[in-house]
C-alpha cells in the first residue's frame, strides 16, 4: 500500500501558509504537541518506573535513574539537533547512515567492543558507560532504506527488493554475531513495513517472510543462537514446565502483573517490585512494575498514551509532504508497533522473551537516545508538513 497525502493538506497550507521559523528550524506551533505531550508523560512514568524497580539494586537507589537521566538529556539534545535540520536533508546521507552503521556493528565485533551477559554488543567508555550501537542502528537503518526507496519511487519490482533485503541483511548479520535476536527482529519489522508502504506487492512480502523464518531456523540448527536464547524462544510453548527454569522470568512477570488488580498497589509500593522477584525488571520486564503498582487503569493508560503516540506517527506519515517522509515515519510506526507488542506480549507470556525494551520505559541509555532520534525524524516531518 501507499500513503497519500489527505486532500484537506493542500487546502490547510493555502488557509494558513507557512509559519516562520524559530531557533527550533522549525515554527513551535507547528509541532505535534499532542504526541510530544504523550512521549512526555510515557517518559516522566518510565523514570518513575526505573527507580521502583532499581533502588534497591545497589547502594545509591538513584544510580540507574541519574544513568537513565543523562541518556534523556542526551536524548533531547539529538531530538533538537534532528529537528533543526529539515528532514529532506537526510536523503543525501542515506549512503553515509548505511557506511555508519555497518562500521558501527563490525567494531563492536572486535577488541573495541566489550561483552556482557554473554553478548558482545557495546563500546565501554570511562566512568563506567555503554553505548550499544545495535539500538542506534534502527534509526541509522531507516535512514540509510528510506533513502534508496525514495530513490526508486514506483519502481519496486522483485529487483529491487532484493537490493533493499540484501541491504537490511548486512547489519541484521552483524547484530546477529553479537547475538541479539530481539534487535533483528526489530530490524526485520522496519524492513517489512517499509516494503509495505512502498507499494511491493504481497507475494513478494509472503516470500521475504518465508525467507525470514527459514533463516530463523537455519541460525537455530547450525548453532547461531545460545542455548539459553533458544530457551527462551520455546517457553512461551511450554510456560509450566519450564516455570523454575527459562521460563522463570515470564513466570515471575504474570504473577507480578496480576497482583497489582484494578488499581495497583501503589506507587514504589509494589512487593514483588520491591523485593526484586522479576529478573531484569528495569529493562526487559519494565510493564510489570507498572500492571503491580499501578494496575490494569494504569497499565491500561499506558497503552493509551502508547496508542496515541503511533497514531500521531502514523498520522504524520499520511500529512507528510513528500514520498521520503511518508517513508520515514512508516519506517518509525512499524518499529514502535513491533518494539511494544513484543514488549508487552513478553511479559504476559503471549510472545517469547527477546529482550527487546519498551520504548522510552525500559532502562538503558542507548535505547533511550535511538527512541528519540525516530521521534526527531516524525517530529521533523509533522511541522515542515506545510513548507
């Protein structure tokens, strides 16, 4: 399918005109404030999350919130900086975002990067700080293919698909070396939805998913994956059986959610959170906290702001100007919509554990930082909707 435009967007630019532009590069009544309001509050509420579920972690009980709170000032930084630069710009650093990239997870494969929990997935910095070049690589990604498609705008025959797979490839195999299945399978998501919007048709969809799956057992029967990545995929099938061993996690994550009932335990007064019963609960298994504490109308007011977050990214895809910022905000809703089902399907045990983070929630600073480039990029698109 391809996005057009609405025809009430040419009658809205003749009605108002173009608005001048502020030290943003950008008129500020021109910005989403709907979205920007909801990524503000998902935001204020994954802080809040993070220091339930880590204070009592170590000794400083705001060690990983001061972390998380340097990676969101770093964040915004790269939101500001995205939003200055007007997004057509982007297309002529679609090669260089691609060389970007590929450098960035080859590195990581050698002395440069470290390893941890049995991934070698990060460059180390002093004082103690990580940046994961996989995270970045979804915003590097969408750069780099929403660049070629615009390129070769109605021209997306079994050819061409084959280039832009055998592009996406590349880095998937790169990330895969470290190994980190949950971020190819973000990857893979953007590829498909990308292919969607661009107009492939559906049998060439159909066989990119059959190849996807055959790769997936492929990496699985010639050993790719650890063993313990392989338990964690096949829980899901069997939850009881495995409930003290892989599938302990998920185990813990429903009991927690279901215990927070209607409206929850309360804020930072969560048991279960309190006492660290769910594995990884800062980063992974972020939602259980707040299903614990602030029950099913706080979780269900997440899902809420969520919602209204992809329906204002999806929304700008359709407003946007040109093809390339239909494209690019494409790219970004079907990376949300994947990131989230998965997260949230992870931790109520209906999708198999991936370590894959809810965006702007989950604690970890690259994550963080790559969330808010996507949302500079739909941001961007949105107020040059008229210009």
């Amino acid at each position: 399918m391809t996005l057009t435009p609405p025809r009430s967007l040419n009658r809205a630019r003749t009605r108002f005109g173009s608005a001048p532009p502020s030290r943003l590069g950008v008129d500020w009544r021109e910005l989403d404030w709907v979205m920007l309001a909801s990524v503000a509050a998902i935001t204020t509420l994954g802080m809040l999350m993070v220091y339930s579920t880590s204070r009592n972690l170590v000794d400083d009980p705001y060690y990983f919130v001061k972390r998380q709170g340097a990676a969101l000032v770093l964040g915004i930084a790269a939101f500001l900086l995205i939003l200055r630069i007007d997004y057509r710009k982007f297309r002529d650093f679609s090669l260089l975002a691609y060389i970007l990239v590929v450098a960035l997870l080859f590195g990581v494969l050698t002395p440069f990067g470290s390893s941890a929990k049995g991934a070698q997935a990060w460059y180390a910095f002093p004082g103690g700080f990580q940046f994961q070049p996989a995270e970045i690589a979804k915003f590097l990604l969408i750069v780099a293919l929403c660049g070629y498609v615009n390129e070769h705008r109605g021209d997306i025959d079994p050819w061409r698909v084959t280039v832009i797979v055998s592009l996406a490839i590349v880095p998937i195999g790169l990330v895969q070396l470290q190994p980190d299945l949950g971020t190819n399978m973000v990857l893979a998501a953007i590829l498909v939805g990308l292919l969607a919007v661009a107009g492939a048709k559906g049998r060439y969809l159909v066989v990119l998913l059959l190849l996807a799956a055959t790769g997936i057992y492929a990496v699985v029967s010639l050993g790719l994956l650890k063993q313990y990545q392989i338990d964690r995929l096949t829980t899901v099938f069997n939850p009881e059986e495995s409930a003290q061993g892989a599938g302990y996690n998920q185990s813990q994550s429903k009991a927690t959610i279901a215990a927070g009932g209607t409206f929850g335990a309360g804020l930072f007064d969560g048991p279960q959170t309190r006492l660290g019963y769910v594995p990884e609960q800062q980063t992974d298994f972020i939602f259980t906290a707040v299903g614990e504490e602030l029950g099913f109308a706080g979780a269900a007011t997440l899902l809420a702001l969520f919602g209204i977050v992809m329906w204002r990214t999806w929304r700008t895809a359709r407003l946007a100007r040109d093809y390339y910022g239909t494209l690019v905000c494409s790219a970004v809703f079907a990376m949300f919509a994947f990131q989230i089902f998965e997260n949230i399907g992870m931790t109520m045990g209906i999708m198999p554990v991936t370590g894959i983070p809810l965006p702007l929630m989950s604690y970890g600073g690259s994550s963080l930082i790559a969330t808010f480039c996507c949302l500079g990029l739909v941001t961007n698109v949105y107020a040059r909707r008229f210009s």
